[in-house]
C-alpha cells in the first residue's frame, strides 16, 4: 500500500493552488487595488491570498504574471520619511510625550527608526493607527 501511495505522489506532480499575479505594474508605494490583481492556477508558493494582498501597499515593483509574495507587500504608510511625529513612552504610571522625526516610511503596525527631536537620540517605536510612535525599552 506504501508503494502505491508512492507512485501515485510521484505521478500527482506539483500541487497547484491559486495565487495571486498583478495584472500590470504596481509601482512601489502603490495601494493595491481590486482591479490591479488576478487570481490564476499555478504552482503552489504559499503566498497570501487575494484578501490579504487587496489594500496592502507595494513594497517593491509587480509585474504582471508573477505571483506577489508576502514579502512584497505591506500595510499602507501612514508615517512619511521625515514627518514630524508624536513619540510616546508608557511605563507603568510614567508617561512621556515628546516629538520626533521618523528616519523612514512606515505603516500601522510596523517598527521605525526615529530621531528625538529633543535630545536628538534614535529610537525604535511600533506606529499605532493614530499615527503616534510608541517607544519601549
């Protein structure tokens, strides 16, 4: 029985799935768009699905019938390379608000450099939606 399953695993070829191809070239920092995407039978390449890739935005170049992996997408910035922004620092009752200038593009949920407008250090804080910097050790 072993055998058989063998063979016919051999036989069966590449597992094919849908994935997710751009119908033209999505530019970098471009928000993708239902009309921007296919969904077609190909090898299988575990990459997101049509859902998770709708809204995101380009991190690179996507050219039309080549799969999108997750590593070329993300959440849409919401924090522009040296936008002014609110860094905030919470620790037990201590809280400290301050400002600072963000060193790269980042969206909600993604980690960014920032430089302390006030003591000119660079930290590292998580953008929230409201597109504020929380600083943590």
């Amino acid at each position: 029985m072993r055998g058989l399953v063998a063979i016919l695993a051999v036989m069966a070829g590449p597992a094919l799935a849908d994935r997710v191809e751009a119908v033209r070239v999505i530019r970098p920092q471009e928000v993708i768009a239902p009309e921007d995407v296919i969904l077609r039978e190909g090898p299988e390449t575990g990459a997101p699905g049509l859902d998770a890739i709708i809204g995101q935005e380009a991190r690179v170049a996507l050219y039309p019938g080549r799969a999108i992996h997750a590593g070329a997408i993300g959440p849409p910035a919401s924090i522009e390379r040296n936008q002014v922004v609110p860094l905030v620092y919470v620790h037990g009752g201590l809280r400290i608000e301050t400002e600072g200038r963000a060193l790269a593009r980042a969206g909600a949920g993604e980690y960014v450099r920032v430089m302390n407008l006030s003591s000119r250090a660079t930290v590292t804080g998580r953008v929230t939606a409201d597109g504020r910097i929380e600083v943590s050790r």
